[in-house]
C-alpha cells in the first residue's frame, strides 16, 4: 500500500473503461449559520454535514451515511491516494481509481441502483478531487476526533463545528524505501517518540533483536521488533509499508473494530493474520452481493481476488500483514484484461 | 476486566480459520496456515503461501542449521514463533554466486567465500534483512516457522493444491 504518492501519479494512459470526460467545477462553500461546517462540492456531486450526518447528493440520487462512518472512510480515501481499485465508503457512494484519475460514483457498484438507472458516475483529475477531499475532512473533523482512530480510543465526531484535528488528519503515512529500522530510514516507535504501545497489546514483547554487525556492515546487518513496532501503531486499518523488495510491499497494520471501506480490489491482495483474528465479508465487486465469508487466525494466508469488495471485523485489536504488489506495469495489464482475478490456480 | 491476550499462534500450537463460500469457489482464496505448511514441510524447505506475479511469501520450519543462501535482490524475513540466527556473509563475488539478473534465493554448495559480516539473533516478532550481495544462513536451536518475503525462485517450494482449502 504504498500508494499514497503513487497513485495519484498519472500512468502514461489512463484506462477510461466508461468513457467519462473530465469534469471540473469544484466548490468549497462557506459555513453553515447553524453548524459552522462549509459544504463542498465536486462537479455535480454536493456534500453537506450536519451534526450527526453526511448528504450526499447527485443529479440521480441523495444518500445519507453517519458522520463517523463517513470521516473514517474519507480519511483512508485521502491517506491512501484513492488507493488500488474501488473504495467504497459503503454500498452506495465511492470513488474508482485509475491512477491519475478517479471516478466518483452514486450507487455504480450497487446492482438496485444500476438496475433502477439511479447510478451517476462522473469522472476527475486525481489531484483535484483530492484537493477537495482534503478540504472536506479538514473541515468536518472536530477537535478530539481522530477518523484513524478505533472508536474507544478517541472523541466524538458528532455535534456542530468545534476546531479541528489537522494533526491527525494530516499524518503523512509511513513509507519504509528498504526497512524500517536501518539507518535513514524510517525509525522504529518508542515511547521516546511518542508511540506507546496499545492497551490490548499490553502482552507483546519488547525486547529487541541482538544485532552483531561487523563494523563496516551496520547499514545491511539489521533487525527490528515488528511485533513491538505495530503494537505501537497509533492508527488502525492504516497498513505502512515495513519492507520492500522490488515492488513486493509488506505493508503490515493493526486492525480494531471494522475497517472504514469496503475496498473493491483491481488486483489481487494477500493478508497474513500474524495475530488474533480478523473476520471478512466478502462482496461481488461490480453488484455487492454477498460472496463468501472469511475467518482469518493467527498464521493464516489469504488472498482476496480482484474481482471482489472485502470488508474486515477485528474485535480485539489484531496484526495484519497486508501484502501488495506496487508494480507500476499491473494497470496496464488491468486495462487490457491481463490481470488475473485470483493469485494461484491449483 | 480489560486484559488482553494477543494471539500469536505457532509451529506447535495454531487455530485454523476458513474461507465460508456463499457464491464463490473457496479456492480463489488459496487459503492456507503458514504454521501448518511449516509444520508438514522438512526443515528449510521454503514452500510458498502467498504468491502475487513473480512475488512469493515463503513459510519455512526452522530446525538446526540451514544451508548457505544468497539472492540478487533484497529479501526479508520474519521469525513468527521462535529464535533463529542468522549469520551473514559478504560475498567476495557475488556475480559467480547468483546470476545479477535471476530473481529469488539460491541454494548455494559449501561454505560462501567473502567477509563475515556479523549476526542477528531473532525471537518472535522480530523483522532481519537479508540483504543483496550477502550469503546468509539459519540456525534455529529449536522448531520454529520463519516467514520469508521473496521471489519465486529455484528454492521455492509450490504445493498449493496440498496446503490450500479446496
């Protein structure tokens, strides 16, 4: 998942598989009397909030999600660069991304809508639309609510406009270039730098390996404590890439409560439960009809195919290894139907 | 009242989960334990449990020592459940070790000619670079499983249809 740069970076084509022209007209519009909060809007698409809920609108439909849920699902849209594939911040709105551009849509990727001809879809520049985003959960996050944050462990988003979070909206996600750990390279967590291990990580060990390097070797003999280094994540379904060989990213996480999305895969994606357990559901990535459900323990492999939408449940805070392929050749095989749906025939 | 215990599983003690199909053939998934395919696979056996193009994860039951490896690109390792070291040599050619261009880890015959470059002893949970250019070798005093980011090479193991639920 090293793809908040990345994927917002335009390949040298850009699939346009509905044949969208690019829109523009975006719109920030000044507080509410009421609220405090500003109002948003990106080429026919509106967005308002209020206490309690998010509106969205389109020329074919309104729909309404809980303000919780929709800053949560923002805030991975925005630190992920619109991630691989489909986001969708529930069963109806979302947005597509196909490197450099996204569609937003209204009910695209849910089979009623499409069926009643209520979907609307419309298509922009990645870095505009961002732009917008970033605005918006700047704006409707309150002081004491971190959208990272498992639910217990944070404010409140409800209520009228009450300051900010940008501090916590803002993190910049951790890249390793080649391991986390080595010099210059992104540092390992301590309570020195301010990550202190999470209260249901209490039992992970902290101890550090016993690294021997021959003088002249200290930059390539390394080691670190992952374990230790994700019980201290302050964030959760936020994976950051740890190692990197290639375009091979380990990209572990730790996880609690539900994960903001259901991410529509264009590729296929491997999760290695390193602990606890996680529970998917798993929904067809065009219709949302359920597919199957996944149960995920401790040292179990798995591989979500790229043809579906996956949602995961973790109920005490667990690690997950999330395993992606950042090859900058995989979007073009998407574009001309070359990426497979599943990772191994057996 | 709010205790926790993380669940880390091991080589000698794991729960398994699974794939519930709805409208799906579970084996899409390639659902698979890293600790179950550790634990049926002879020691340093690297047998693949993730596999994305040419890119593999490799699931390894530690047990005494390994032979020597080298690769012609970076890789990493995981020591899931146990303590391992691992012990580096720099080497003296690497080009006649491993072709610069082939991609995976290869098994290499002997001692590696070059430069001691240290050790690192690894318990669970802990993350040790296996660097381009190096030889490198495991020493697990007990049964273990290691988890090896990698590339599919001539040392990786593939019995899918043996570790995958069908």
């Amino acid at each position: 998942m090293a793809m908040s740069e990345s994927a917002l970076a335009g390949s040298e084509q850009i699939s346009n598989p509905r044949n969208l022209p690019i829109t523009a007209g975006f719109a920030v519009n000044p507080a509410d009397n009421v609220t405090g909060y500003k109002s948003f809007q990106a080429g026919s698409f509106k967005f308002k909030r209020d206490e309690y809920f998010v509106y969205v609108t389109s020329p074919t439909a309104s729909h309404t999600m809980p303000a919780d849920a929709f800053l949560r699902a923002l805030m991975r849209d925005v630190a992920w660069g619109f991630f691989y594939g489909t986001v969708n911040f529930d069963q109806v709105f979302g947005t597509t991304n196909f490197y450099g551009e996204v569609d937003m849509f209204m009910g695209a990727m849910n089979e009623a809508y499409t069926e009643a001809h209520r979907d609307f879809v419309e298509r922009f520049k990645a870095d505009q639309l961002m732009e917008i985003f970033k605005q918006m959960i700047s704006d409707w996050t309150n002081e004491g609510y971190d959208p990272f944050a498992a639910p217990m462990e944070t404010g409140v988003p409800w209520g009228i406009k009450n300051g900010d979070n940008d501090g916590a909206v803002g993190r910049q996600r951790v890249t390793a270039r080649r391991m986390v750990g080595l010099p210059g390279d992104t540092p390992v967590r301590s309570d020195a730098n301010g990550y202190t291990v999470n209260r249901m990580f209490l039992d992970v060990p902290q101890d550090k390996p016993e690294v021997h390097a021959e003088p002249g070797f200290e930059h390539e003999v390394s080691a670190f404590n992952l374990f230790g280094y994700l019980s201290r994540s302050d964030v959760t379904w936020n994976p950051s890439v740890c190692s990197v060989v290639k375009d091979s990213l380990f990209c572990p996480t730790s996880e609690e409560y539900i994960l903001p999305v259901e991410h529509g895969n264009d590729r296929c994606e491997w999760f290695i439960q390193l602990t606890d357990e996680i529970t998917w559901n798993v929904k067809d990535g065009l219709t949302g009809r359920p597919r199957a459900v996944i149960n995920m323990k401790a040292g179990d492999c798995c591989c979500m195919p790229a043809d579906i939408r996956h949602q995961g449940f973790s109920a005490k805070r667990s690690m997950l290894l999330v395993w992606e392929n950042g090859s900058p050749k995989i979007p073009e095989l998407i574009r001309n139907g070359q990426a497979p749906s599943v990772a191994v025939q057996f | 009242m709010g205790h926790y215990t993380t669940d880390f599983g091991s080589i000698h003690s794991y729960k398994k989960g699974g794939v519930t199909a709805i409208d799906d053939d579970a084996k899409r998934y390639v659902f698979s334990n890293m600790f179950e395919a550790a634990a049926k696979s002879k020691p340093y056996e690297r047998v693949a449990v993730a596999k994305n193009f040419e890119y593999v994860i490799e699931s390894v039951k530690a047990e005494g020592e390994s032979p020597w490896y080298s690769c012609a690109h970076d890789e990493f390792i995981i020591s899931m459940d146990g303590k391992v070291r691992v012990d580096y040599v720099k080497l003296a050619d690497p080009d006649a070790a491993v072709d610069p261009e082939s991609e995976g880890a290869v098994k290499l015959s002997g001692q590696p000619v070059g430069k001691p470059m240290g050790y690192v002893l690894l318990g669970r949970g802990h993350m040790a670079m296996l660097p381009v250019g190096s030889a490198y070798r495991f020493t697990a005093p007990e049964t273990c499983t290691l988890l090896i980011q990698s590339i599919d090479g001539p040392v990786t193991v593939h019995r899918w249809a043996e570790i995958c639920q069908s």
